[in-house]
C-alpha cells in the first residue's frame, strides 16, 4: 500500500476502536463486587485473585513477547495481527499495580507462612519471597514498556511529520527523521527482543516456582517452571488470534489482517500447543514412574480425586488433545472463525490449567465441593474488564499498521 494509504488505514482503525469504556468499568465493579463477596469466605477471595493474576498477566506478557520474537527472528508475516498482541503491553504495568494484591494475600495462601520448612527456610520466607517477585515483575514491565516504544515509536513519529497525526506527542518527541528513526529502533530492538525473551523466560519461571509450586513446598519438578511459562506463550497467542478475529472488520483491516496472517498464526499456535504437552509429559513421565511420594502426590490430588478428575480430563482433551488434532488440518489455519473457535477453545483450558494448577493445592482434602461460584466468576469479569480496558486505552494511542507491512498473497 502507498504511505497515503498506510496512514489512512491507521486514522480510520483509530477511530473504529470500539467505544467500550463503560462496559469495561462496569465489568471491574462487578470484579469488587465479587470480591467483597468472597471476603470472610476462609481464602476464597485470595485465591480467585490469586488465578486470575497468573492468567490476566501471562496473556498480556506473552502478547508482547509473541512480538519480540517475530521481531527477532526477522519474521515479516505478523504484521498488524502481532501489533494487537504487542499492545497489550498497557496491561503489564497494570500486572505491577495488581501484584498488591498478591502481596496482601500471600500470608493467608502459602502455606509455608505459618508452617516453616527449615530446609527451605532460605527460600520460603515471605519477605523475600515478595521482593523477588516485585523486582523481577519491576524489571520484566521496564523492558516490555521498552520494547513497545521502540516497536511503535518510528511508525507513530511517520505519521506525525505528515501533520495528521492523533497519537500522543511524546511518542515522536525529539524525531529525528523517519530513515535515521527506524535504523535506530532496528538496531536496539535487535538486542532488546532476544533480551526480552530471556528475561521472560526467566521470570516466569520463578513466576511458576514461587506462585504455584511453593503452594505445595514438599513438591518439586525442575521443568515446572519451563512448562509454565511456555503455557502462558500458547495462551498468549491464543489470545492475540482471538483478539484479531474479532476486531478485524470492526477496524477495517482484513486485508491486512487475511488468512495467510492466520495461517501463520495458527503454525505458531500449534508448535505452542506441541512444546507446551512435550513439556507436561517429560515432567509428568518422569514423576509418575519415579513414584516418589512428595512428587506424585501434586498428581494424584488433580487425577484420582473429586472434583479435580474431570477438569483435568477437560483440560487435557480442550486445552492440547483437540487443538492439537485439529490444527494438523492446513485449511482450518486459513479460515479466521475456525482458528478463532480453536483460540477460544486454548484460551478456556488454559484458564482452567491455572485453576487446576492453584486451587487444588489450597483444598487439599479429597471430595470437597467445587469451588467456583458467583464470586470466583465476578472476580474473572473485573480481571477481564481492566486487560480489555487497558487494551482499549493502547489503542487509541498507537498506529496499529506497521509501516513495513506487505499485504500476503491469498
């Protein structure tokens, strides 16, 4: 497309974002609402937070991260459909802010807290433990933020010196020439990218360690933390191919957002699907014939017991089984409702993961009674209203074009 036309379709996909604002805010207070609720109920509150917060922010981090690494890979198919996922970044600073919550009610969930472990008193204690996680969520929200800046700032500057530009100014403040802007931001985002990866890798890990292995401290797995933060990339590229099946027309970019970008996609999202079960079943392996008691028994708890058994099932058929047999078919890749259908279908089990992963360590005895209800719902709708708002918010104040984009052959 010429560079009228490039700008033209980022002013009109600006002002196509849906006007939702209301909607999102009402969401967050039915989210207090539920919380309320909940609060009094032992540590049913905390514990819907506490879900919630694992799968909100690894959505939002691995949309930015599904980013970085077309960038770094030099990979030309993503396109606008990987710039919705990049934008999602206005939700991890956002993470940083909700991770209060984590601090608050961290004593009443780890239960290590009130019952210290000697061996591992060095690593479980509450005030490192909290620490940690602050910093290295500090860190990974500096980098990310970085990163987004330098991925939009060349594209929004462009349009600003043609004089029509309604993203804000601080974004092209102190441009320096469109040729002279993109050499720039290609050269720090090709150390930047593979850097943010790392550190990805790295802080979800621990992210995995501390916020789910540690709610049971006698269990132990080394590949825990790979396996955790490799779901939240499926999950993630989940949630950017649904995210552009359902706002592709509404901003008027399906030609370039077109089935080739979503054959693309659905590749990804099937290699995801492929690593995330290789690591469940080296670990899961490994464990079982091992027949450790204090490895096997995170196991037993989710497969031999009610009500854990058949949401175990439900993920493991719905969240790898299905998507994994369906995604074999080239034609289904092609077509955006199907790969919408399946992104839908990763993104429901992969929220059921994160409550199978979370709550059954918290409700130890056998055959107690399900624990979702009004309240753990209302909890997930404000959760949903602050990444769809924050999402909204980003973008009215980014190009959502890149400028480099070429329109795939169909």
């Amino acid at each position: 497309m010429s560079r009228d036309q490039w700008i033209e379709t980022n002013l009109r996909a600006r002002e196509r974002v849906p006007r939702l604002g209301w909607v999102m805010l009402a969401l967050v207070i039915l989210g207090a609402v539920g919380f309320y609720m909940a609060w009094g109920q032992g540590i049913r509150a905390w514990q819907a937070y506490w879900v919630n917060f694992l799968f909100f922010a690894g959505l939002a981090q691995a949309g930015v991260i599904v980013a970085a690494l077309v960038q770094s890979t030099g990979g030309r198919w993503g396109g606008a459909l990987v710039r919705l996922g990049l934008l999602q970044v206005a939700f991890v600073p956002v993470t940083l802010v909700l991770y209060t919550g984590v601090v608050l009610g961290a004593a009443d969930l780890l239960p290590w807290v009130a019952e210290p472990i000697e061996a591992k008193a060095w690593w479980l204690n509450l005030d490192f433990f909290l620490i940690r996680l602050g910093v290295v969520l500090a860190i990974i929200t500096i980098c990310s933020l970085a990163f987004a800046y330098y991925a939009i700032r060349p594209d929004a500057g462009a349009i600003a010196a043609g004089g029509r530009s309604p993203f804000p100014k601080w974004l092209s403040r102190g441009w320096r020439g469109e040729e002279a802007e993109r050499e720039r931001s290609k050269q720090i985002l090709g150390w930047l990218g593979p850097l943010l990866f790392l550190v990805y890798a790295l802080v979800y890990s621990l992210v995995g360690f501390d916020m789910v292995m540690s709610l049971e401290p006698h269990w132990s797995s080394n590949l825990f933390g790979g396996y955790f933060f490799l779901t939240a990339l499926y999950m993630g590229t989940a949630a950017v191919i649904v995210l552009n099946v359902l706002l592709r027309r509404r901003l008027g970019l399906e030609e370039q957002i077109n089935s080739a970008r979503f054959h693309d996609a659905g590749k990804v999202l099937f290699a995801f699907c492929l690593l995330s079960a290789d690591f469940f079943w080296s670990q899961f392996l490994v464990i079982w014939y091992g027949d450790l008691p204090e490895e096997i028994s995170f196991i037993l708890h989710r497969i031999q017991h009610d009500p854990w058994v058949i949401l175990s099932y439900a993920v493991l058929f719905g969240g790898f089984v299905l998507p994994f047999v369906i995604l074999i078919n080239r034609r289904v890749k092609q077509i955006p409702l199907t790969i919408g259908i399946i992104g839908l279908l990763v993104l429901i089990g992969g929220f059921a993961e994160r409550i199978l992963l979370v709550i059954p360590s918290l409700n130890p005895v056998p055959g107690t009674a399900f624990p979702i209800g009004l309240e753990e719902i209302l909890i997930s709708l404000g959760f949903l209203g602050l990444y769809g708002a924050s999402l909204l918010w980003m973008m009215r104040r980014a190009p959502m074009v890149p400028a480099e984009t070429e329109s795939p052959a169909h």
